[in-house]
C-alpha cells in the first residue's frame, strides 16, 4: 500500500523530531497559570493505526508539570491528533483516501491498517461536521483561498499545501493541524 514507507522509520522519526521542537517551545514559554518552570513528564499512548512496528515508536506522548500549580501542559503533536488513538498521520491519509474510494476498497483499506470501517465513517463525519465547526477552522480557513472544498477534507488540505511529495505535504497538513492536538 501506498503509505507503507510513508509510515516508515525514517518518517516516524522525522516526527518525533517535529515533536521535540514543539514541546521545547511549550516548555520554554513555562507554566501558563502561574509562569513556573515546566517538569518533563511524558504520558503513555497505545496507539493503533499503522504498521505493526509503529505503536513503539508512539508509545509516549510528551507532556510537562509545573513545579509549583502541578498544571499539566502538552504541548501540540504532529504525531497524535487530539485524544484519538490512531497515529494522526493515519488519520488524515485514510480520511483523504476515503472521499473516492468504493465500497470495495474500503474493506481493502480496512483489512490492511486495521482501522475498522464503523471509525473510518466516523472520522469522515468529524472532517465534515465536527472540524469544520471548531474555532480553530473557522479562523485557519481564512488562509486559503479559494476556500477549501469541505465535502473532501482532508484531501483538501494535503492537495494546498507545498511539497515534492506525499510525505512532505503530510507533514504540512500534521504540523497546521498540530494546534488541535494541544490539552489546554
């Protein structure tokens, strides 16, 4: 299948990468409460969604704890989309794949990442109902022009942003999206 290198260790590590970088940034801006300094203070994930090898390389989701207020502070991921368990890049690819394909190569797509079709229709419906009424879209869409085609999100986004590559314009998509990923 298609995403098979995409979702590959090289990529994998490319976004824990991004994530870092994220999580420096959180943590330098300190606690938003009481502006103490942030302890590390990373979270398990099981996540799901992807090749077999992927869920120990997404096995921790970094977090920080003020030392004084004891607030949690997670910082936005490329890698995890919100509080869902399937890998964001997951998510947004099959979601994207999802708009044209057939009944047929549903199952197809269903059988190989092992993401089941009742969740599939789900995400589906969050793309076109639940995300596009989040203030985070209402003001982000503003960005492109012309509008973006709601009824294929995210196919939609992967095909506006830059790259020489699928790959490339994932990590686009992941890193506007990474806002929605942040616990507040």
């Amino acid at each position: 299948m298609c995403h098979t290198p995409l979702l590959g260790a090289k990529f994998r590590s490319f976004l824990d990468c991004i994530d870092e970088e994220l999580a420096l940034e959180t943590r330098a801006g300190g606690c938003r409460r009481c502006g103490a300094r942030l302890h590390r203070n990373r979270y398990p994930r099981k996540p799901r969604g992807g090749p077999r090898d992927c869920a120990e390389a997404f096995r921790y989701r970094l977090s920080f704890r003020c030392s004084r207020c004891n607030k949690r502070h997670t910082p936005p991921s490329v890698r995890f989309l919100g509080r869902r368990i399937y890998v964001a890049a997951t998510v947004v690819l099959v979601s994207a794949l999802r708009a044209g394909l057939s009944e047929w190569r549903v199952s197809q797509l269903t059988e190989w990442i092992g993401v089941p079709r009742r969740t599939i229709e789900r995400w589906r419906v969050w793309w076109l109902q639940t995300f596009v009424d989040t203030p985070f879209f209402m003001i982000a869409r503003g960005q492109f022009m012309p509008p973006l085609e709601i009824a294929v999100l995210p196919a939609s986004l992967l095909r506006r942003f830059e790259g020489v590559d699928l790959s490339s314009r994932l990590i686009a998509v992941l890193r506007f999206l990474a806002p929605l990923s942040q616990g507040r």
